[in-house]
C-alpha cells in the first residue's frame, strides 16, 4: 500500500506532465498542408502518459492553485522548474513538503483517494 504522501508525490509528478502538455487550442485553417504533422495537444480532459485519471489531475491542479501564493510558488518551481523565486533549496523542499501536507485532506475532499 502506498502512503498518502507518496501517491500525492506521484499525481504532482504526473500534474507535471499534464500541465507542461496542455497548449491553449489556437485554431489553424483545415487547409494549412503542414498541420497534419503537427502532434495532437492533450486536452484537460485525457489522462496523461501515466494513466492518472483527468480528474485527478484537475483536482490536483485546482489544489496548487488554490494554496497560499508562497506555497504555491515553492510547489510550482519544486515540480515544474519554474523560476518564480530565489528560496535557498531546503526552504523549496520545506515549503513544499508543508504544501502536500495540506493538500491531502482537502483532494481527499474533493474525492480523491489517497493511500489506498
């Protein structure tokens, strides 16, 4: 059995993909010869490459979302290398650690099921 934090750990680490997948949908002329070679983009409806269901992946986004913005800073650059600060390493981690913290009761509210 996986405890609440790790699988926590693994849906960030796949919210990482998920995000870093998503493209806003342009619209391109069906005519443009070249756009059959484009690949597809995921919507935030599909699973992505880990199978993680889409709305575990949405629940997970509207979470980080939702955390205080120091929090959220710490998450974003700790799973997606966003440089939004400059916190010393060990602040990244502690804040982050303390952002998962937080986050599992309330995924767990929105139905998210954790350490199954």
């Amino acid at each position: 059995m996986a405890r609440p934090i790790e699988e926590l750990q693994f849906y960030l680490r796949a919210w990482r993909a998920w995000v870093r997948a998503w493209r806003a949908p342009l619209g391109a002329p069906s005519a443009v010869p070249w756009l059959g070679v484009i690949k597809a983009t995921p919507s935030w409806e599909s699973e992505d490459d880990s199978g993680v269901d889409s709305f575990i992946l949405r629940a997970v986004d509207a979470e980080v979302e939702s955390l205080p913005p120091h929090k959220r800073a710490a998450v974003r650059q700790y799973y997606l290398n966003e440089a939004l600060t400059s916190m010393p390493r060990e602040t990244l981690k502690a804040l982050c650690d303390e952002a998962e913290a937080e986050m599992i009761p309330k995924l767990r509210i929105r139905g998210v099921v954790l350490g199954t």
